[in-house]
C-alpha cells in the first residue's frame, strides 16, 4: 500500500510562508529552509523591538521635556517633582507634545507646578 502524504497541505503551508518573505534578497526569499528560519528570525525581532519602541519614545519624551524645562529655569527631575507636588496628573507623551509644539501651554504648566 503506498503511503499517504498530504501534499496539498505541506505545499500550502510552504508557499504560505516563502510569500511572507517576499521582497528579502537572495535564497533568504525562495529556499524553504533559509526562508523559514528568516521569518521566524524576524517574528523574534518584531517581538522584541515593539517593546524597545516604547522605551525609545519614553527616552524621546524626556529629552524633550527636559529642553522645554531648561529654557524655563527647571531641570526635568525638578519639574517631574513640582508636578507631582502641585497634583498635576500629565503624562510625559503630552508634555513633550506640548513642550515641542505649544510652547505657551508648556510655559502655563510649568508656572503653575513652581507657584504650588
């Protein structure tokens, strides 16, 4: 009796992943071994670099506040502390949003956190 091997199946599976790494160079996009490895390679980066993106944009946030703070006479830690202090619930995505775009409103905020 011959033996049953579900070609359709291991053919779809197959094609499935060599058109996720469509566009990569060399045998990296069309021989199943380098392929598979490439893109289960790539999901372990993806992984990781969604969590290192929320890092970076923290690190960016402060960088900013902290340049709108200097221009205003403040480190960052010393306005962080006075917001907290003045019970002024903002957090850093905002203010640096205003700190690099709305310059009056950055300048209101950090009024008001050194008069508390």
């Amino acid at each position: 009796m011959p033996r049953s091997v579900n070609h359709v199946a291991s053919r779809n599976r197959r094609k499935k992943i060599l058109s996720l790494t469509r566009g990569y160079v060399g045998a990296r996009k069309n021989v199943w071994t380098v392929a598979k490895n490439t893109w289960e390679k790539g999901l372990t980066y993806a992984f990781r670099d969604r969590k290192a993106k929320k890092r970076n944009f923290r690190a960016l946030w402060i960088q900013r506040i902290n340049a709108g703070a200097r221009l205003h006479g403040m480190s960052y830690s010393k306005l962080m502390g006075a917001l907290h202090k003045a019970g002024i619930e903002i957090n850093r995505k905002v203010l640096a949003d205003l700190a690099a775009n709305h310059p009056e409103a950055f300048a209101a905020i950090v009024e008001k956190a050194k008069n508390a």
